[in-house]
C-alpha cells in the first residue's frame, strides 16, 4: 500500500475536559512539514458559545532564520462577513495581525478560521518543533466591550526529515 501525501496539516484541536471553562484565545494549528517547505497555519480563535466577536488583535511570534511570514490571507468566513485583516511589523519574528468585521455590521467573526499566515520554512533547518506563539490577545464582542481572561497560545510546526516524510504528488489528487 501507498501512502501518499502533499502537506498534512496536523491540526489537533484543542478541546477542554467538561469541567474547565472555555478560554479566551487565539489558537494557531499545528503542522507537521519538511524543511524548505511553505506552510499555511490556520489562526483562530475559541471563547464562549454566546459570545459574539467584532474584532480580534494578536500578536505572533514566530522563529527568525527558521520561520519566515510570506503574507497572510484573508479565509472565507471572513471574507463573507466584509471583515478585514491588517497586518503590522512589530520588528523581528513578531507581527501584529487584527481582524474585524465594518462597525456598522450585525455580523460576527467565525471561530472556524480568521487568518492563514503563509510562512516558508528556511531549507536548512534541521529535524525539530519550530515555536509560533500567539502573545497579548485582544478580543472586543459586536457591543465594542473588551472580553477580559485572555491567554496566551503556542503552536508547533514539527520540521522532520525528508528521507522520513516523503512527499509524493499522485496524478489523481492533483486532478
């Protein structure tokens, strides 16, 4: 049997046992790829079910020579809601990205995704977990009110050796 495989997302999600409170963050998936390879990282977030939220700001550090942004991509739910992304060099392996949906709107971010960060792992790096971290998060409900209790997030971008990832392109995936 053939297994096959292009970039396999290792996104686990992060669910909380039953008698701990959701918490309010912004959660980046975690990958598994090979050294020279571009990455797209999933950035969410989680907060309570009835809480609504208008706009979001996070600040991402990732690992510089290792890890750098090539941009970041606006997904569809927040396409479908007009909401926006700005993103802003805060200096080395740091970027603030926010997020918000026009004022004027009823509608509210999705939690399924609000950003893809494209990111290109430099080709020299050897076989180990590249740290991305999600740092002084901000969340405002569709009231403009500031949710308190937010928490930093980390993610893990697993850089494993090409002879033990072989990617392989098969004609029927790609058609």
């Amino acid at each position: 049997m053939i297994i096959l495989a292009m970039q396999v997302p290792a996104v686990f999600p992060q669910q909380s046992p039953p008698s701990e409170a959701v918490k309010n963050q912004v959660l980046i998936s975690n990958l598994v790829a090979t050294a020279g390879q571009e990455v797209t990282l999933h950035m969410r977030f989680e907060t309570q079910p009835e809480v609504k939220i208008r706009r979001l700001k996070a600040e991402i550090v990732f690992p510089v020579p290792q890890l750098s942004l090539v941009r970041v991509e606006r997904p569809y739910p927040v396409e479908k809601v007009e909401g926006q992304i700005s993103v802003q060099e805060m200096g080395p392996g740091r970027i603030r990205v926010e997020v918000a949906v026009p004022e004027d709107s009823p509608e509210a971010l999705s939690e399924e995704a609000v950003a893809f960060l494209v990111s290109q792992i430099a080709g020299d790096v050897e076989a180990l977990p590249l740290t991305i971290l999600a740092e002084q998060v901000e969340m405002w409900d569709l009231e403009g009110r500031l949710l308190e209790g937010m928490q930093d997030s980390q993610a893990l971008i697993n850089v494993v050796s090409k002879a033990l990832y072989p990617l392989i392109s098969c004609f029927f995936y790609m058609h």
